[in-house]
C-alpha cells in the first residue's frame, strides 16, 4: 500500500533481476543467416559477371558481323577483278592475232612486190599495237605474256585472300560469341541455383545448392577468361601483298 505521506516516493523499476538483459548472439544472427548473407553476395558477383560476358557477346557479335560483310564484298570484288583480267587478257591476246595477221600479209604483199599494200598493213600492225599493254612486256623481241597474265590477275588473288582472311576472322568471332552465350547460360544455371537455395522449401538443401551454384558460376568465370584471352587472327595487310608479289613471281617464272 501506497503512503501519501512518505516522503521518498516509491520506485516504480522492477527488480534487479527482473531486468531484461541483452539478447543473445542467436538473437542477433540467427542460425543459417550467415550463409543467406554469402549466398547474396555470390548471386549479385554473379549477375555482374553475366553481364560482362553478356556485353562481351554482343561485341563478338558485332565483329562477326562486320568481318562477315568485308569477307562477303572481298568475294564480290575477287570476281569481278578475275571478269576484268580475263576481258583484258582476252582483249590483248585478240590484239596481238590481228597484229600478227596483219604482219604476216604485210610480208606476204612484200613479197609479191605490192609495197604500197604491205606498208598499210605494217601500218594498221603498228596502230593496234599501240593500244596494247603487251608491248610493255617484250624482252628481247619476245612478249613474256606469262608475266602480263599474272600481274593482270594479281589483283584477284589480292582480293580472295583477303575474303579467306575475313572468312577467318568471321570464324573466330563467331566462336567467341557463340562461347560466350554458352557461358551466360551456365551462369544462368548458377544463379538458379544459388535463389533456389535461399527458398524455404529448400531450405534443408540449402548448403548444398549454394555450393553448387558456386561451383558452376566458378567454372563458368575460369572458363570465360580463356575465352577472352584466346586470340582472334586479324587480317594482314602486308601479308596479303606479300603474298600477291611472290605468286606472280613464281607463276610468271614457271
């Protein structure tokens, strides 16, 4: 009983051990909490390195494509300039018969005393052949057409190599991008697997899917680093030319 009187008034707190103290440490970080924590930090890494790859896939794509139209017009190009050469050769070649026929009748009218007849033929001979290239070619009186025919058609080896060195290039990018969807799937995969283990219906396996998931999105960054550090040829220019010179070198010698 309370009395009005009393001068200290009563104390309302409630006993010493009646207090209540702090909680425990399972209180504060409940069994399995820390392995949700880690779990979460492994679905965000995760996610972020799926990105990477998935940026990285489009940017080979991207060169795929690219290098897939130069291979495509470098084709386009090495047949036209075999059409070319082949018109010119053709041309040439119907040049020199009909200079040749006209030489051979000039000769033939000289011999018969017609002067006035074999100097117009000597005279159309030498007319046509000045709209000739392979007047630039004789050596010693003789025309090395074998030369004139491969440096005519230097220009569409040039050509086909580099739709083989672009072919190429397309095919290395193309296995880069076809890599890396691949990895962003298995990434995919682990991050299924890494949300499926925080579920309550999974909670018993919990453990074990987190560890799974680490493991396939482990595999799957090793993986990615050697497709990144696999190189991709690129086309030589220099090569190319050097290539172009050494195969007119060779054939005009056979």
């Amino acid at each position: 009983m309370i009395d009005p009187d009393e001068d200290t008034p009563p104390r309302l707190e409630p006993p010493a051990d009646e207090i209540p103290g702090p909680p425990p440490d399972d209180a504060v970080a409940p069994p399995g909490e820390g392995l949700q924590r880690r779990v979460a930090v492994l679905i965000m890494a995760v996610t972020l390195v799926g990105a990477v790859f998935a940026f990285l896939q489009t940017t080979a794509s991207n060169r795929t494509a690219a290098a897939t139209r130069r291979a495509d017009n470098a084709a386009v190009e090495a047949m036209a300039r075999v059409a070319t050469a082949a018109s010119r050769i053709s041309s040439e070649d119907r040049l020199w018969a009909l200079a040749y026929e006209n030489s051979i009748i000039g000769f033939s009218l000289a011999a018969a005393g017609d002067e006035v007849a074999a100097a117009a033929h000597f005279a159309s001979r030498d007319a046509l052949l000045g709209y000739s290239d392979l007047v630039a070619y004789q050596v010693g009186g003789v025309v090395d057409r074998a030369r004139f025919v491969e440096e005519t058609l230097a220009p569409s080896y040039r050509a086909a190599e580099y739709q083989k060195a672009y072919a190429a290039e397309r095919d290395g990018w193309g296995s880069k991008g076809g890599a890396f969807v691949a990895l962003v799937t298995v990434l995919a995969v682990a991050l299924f697997l890494l949300g499926l283990s925080r579920t309550s219906v999974a909670a018993a396996s919990g453990t074990l899917l987190a560890g799974a998931g680490a493991a396939l999105a482990a595999v799957a960054l090793l993986w990615g680093l050697v497709v990144v550090a696999r190189p991709v040829s690129d086309t030589s220019h220099v090569a190319i030319a050097d290539f172009g010179g050494g195969r007119v070198a060779i054939k005009s010698k056979a």
